[in-house]
C-alpha cells in the first residue's frame, strides 16, 4: 500500500455496492458465509429496510478497500451485529479497519441502539483486539461455526477443522430487567454482567411453559447451520422442539443454535430440558430482540479442535473454557441417559 494513499471511511451509498461486492471476492473469493453480500439487489433491500448500516473505507477513484456493518437479523431485533468487516488484503496493517469500527460505533450511538455484538474468529486474535479496544466484553463461544471452505486471504487458514467464534458485546444505554436462568448459571452470568456494567435481577424459577410453543427455525445449508426461535415458551416445549429437531437431516448439519427468551419465567425449565437434548451454553445476547435478553444455546454435530480456538485475552479464555466444560458437561450426562 502507498503510504500517501488514506482511504475514507465513509457511508455505503447504494450505487458503490458493486464495488462493495468487487471487494468481497478479493477478500474471501466466493466462500463469504452471508450470501446476500455477493447480490447487489439483496444488499439494497437489507439497507433501504434499515436492516444493514455500511461504513466503507474507499480510495478517491472510487474503489472500495474495506467494509464494516451493523446488521438485524429481523425487524424485531433490537441490538445489532458488528461484523461483515474485511479488508482488502493490500491494505491490511494501516488501521482502516479501526477506523471502520469507531464511524459504525458513532452511528451506533447517534441512532440511540442499546449496544451492539460481534463474532470473532478464533482463528488468528486480530479482530479480537479491535473490539476489546472499544472495551467490549466476551459473552460467549459459538463451537466449530465456520466451515474451513471459507478462506480469509492473508491469513492463517485451518483446513481440517471448523472455526470457532468468540462473541463480545459492547453496552451503550441499558433497559433493566430481570432474566431468568437455572441456578448453575447464575453466579456466571452475574459476572458477565459485572464486565458489561448492565444491572439485571438475574433469578431461577421452576415456573413451566403455559399454552403452545412457537418457534421459527431457519437452515443455512451453505454453512451447514440450523437457527431455532422460541417466541413462545409453552407447555409443551421440550415435545415440540425434539419434534423440531428431528425435522432436521443430522448428517449435513455441524450445529444448531437455539435462541431463548431469557426475561421469560419459564426459561430456567426450558433451559434444563433444552440440555436433555444436548443443547448446551453459546452466548448471552443483551437487549437482543424487543429491548429484552436472549440466551443463544448451541448443540453441535462436528468435533473441533479446542487447541485452534485463540483468545487474544484472560478474559476470552475464562468464557471459552466455560462453554467448553459445559459442552462436555451436557455430552456425559446425556451419554450416561
């Protein structure tokens, strides 16, 4: 890179999107795991409906070097995703994906969001740093989450594993309330909340589920992923997400998360029987949807090695070595069962 050349961190318009889209092959080829960045008709439907806020760095001609985003995954989610930051390999080491991530932190303040998350790769503690900068705090680990078939360029690549993802949250105006878990998790959670500096009244409850479940589930076959979304926790709740699991073909999927609304009473239960399905903690997700917390568990299909799971600090290894002992908790419980 030129060292008189310094990009700008701008706004993505709409009509840069195909250079937004140019700038995704050089850095990730075809194997970007968000499908819609390469569809320039997709990218405009997710920024006209306010579902994706751009920050771009883009040299005067015109060329687009890096991109960053906060990002819904629906309407009714209230704190967005920080991520689909890249880079252009020629212009990695300079601080432009700094600068990227302070205009999308700004905006985040400016639009009056609660915070926001990200998902670091576990791969490399590069991306970890630019949050930890920002004084985000981990929240949880999502095991073995990206294919090997994505190939970041320039950097180190494990080709016979999956990668996992370090979550972190950044707080910036907090609506408390009260979450509820079973009582294991407790004292955990209260430390996290500690870090983040959010005040809840975290609590257990044997209180069931009343009515019908309802959940939403969607596949992401080209990542080898399953997302469920309990909106209602009811009755007959373990019943109907076994049922919902085995809608599913096992073999071709390597996790499952499961998002549950942890300001609801009956989430401690549904907590302990979502274990008897092998599910087991991901990550606390503050203000996620409606202003109200979720926690997102996971159940995973593929082994990784924990050895590759980088964590740029004590704090990251604390969280990772948390899940990890819950993963293998849940896996000899139910082995013995």
């Amino acid at each position: 890179m030129n060292s008189a050349l310094s990009p700008e961190i701008a706004r993505l318009e709409l009509d840069e999107l195909p250079q937004l889209v140019d700038c995704v092959r050089r850095c990730y080829g075809e194997s970007y795991p968000f499908p819609a960045i390469y569809d320039v008709d997709k990218l405009r439907e997710l920024i006209e409906t306010k579902l994706m806020h751009s920050t771009i760095a883009k040299l005067s001609n015109g060329e687009i070097v890096g991109h960053c985003a906060l990002t819904f995954d629906s309407p009714q989610n209230t704190t967005p995703e920080l991520g689909k930051m890249l880079v252009d390999p020629g212009y990695r080491g300079h601080g432009i994906a700094e600068k990227m991530v302070k205009q999308c932190v700004d905006l985040a303040k400016t639009l009056c969001f609660p915070g926001f998350w990200a998902e670091c790769v576990t791969n490399h503690p590069h991306s970890q740093h630019e949050l930890i900068v920002l004084d985000a705090k981990e929240t949880g680990l999502f095991i073995g989450d990206i294919p090997p078939t994505i190939s970041m360029q320039g950097l180190q690549n494990f080709v016979d594993t999956r990668m996992s993802l370090l979550t972190y949250y950044l707080a910036l105006i907090d609506q408390p309330h009260t979450i509820f878990l079973p009582i294991e998790h407790l004292d955990h959670v209260k430390d996290l909340a500690k870090e983040l500096n959010l005040n809840r009244n975290i609590s257990n409850s044997d209180k069931k589920g009343e009515g019908e479940t309802i959940l939403e589930t969607v596949v992401n076959s080209s990542i080898q992923t399953a997302n469920i979304t309990i909106i209602h926790i009811g009755i007959d709740f373990k019943a109907c997400v076994e049922s919902e699991l085995k809608r599913f073909d096992a073999p071709k999927l390597a996790s499952i998360y499961l998002d549950l609304p942890i300001e609801r009473e009956a989430a401690s239960n549904a907590y302990l029987e979502l274990e008897e399905l092998g599910f087991f903690w991901g990550s606390w997700l503050p203000h996620y949807s409606n202003h109200r917390d979720i926690l997102r568990l996971q159940k995973i299909y593929q082994p990784v090695n924990p050895d590759e799971i980088i964590c740029a600090r004590t704090q990251g290894e604390l969280v990772k070595q948390y899940v990890l002992s819950e993963c293998a908790r849940v896996s000899q419980r139910n082995s013995n069962t």
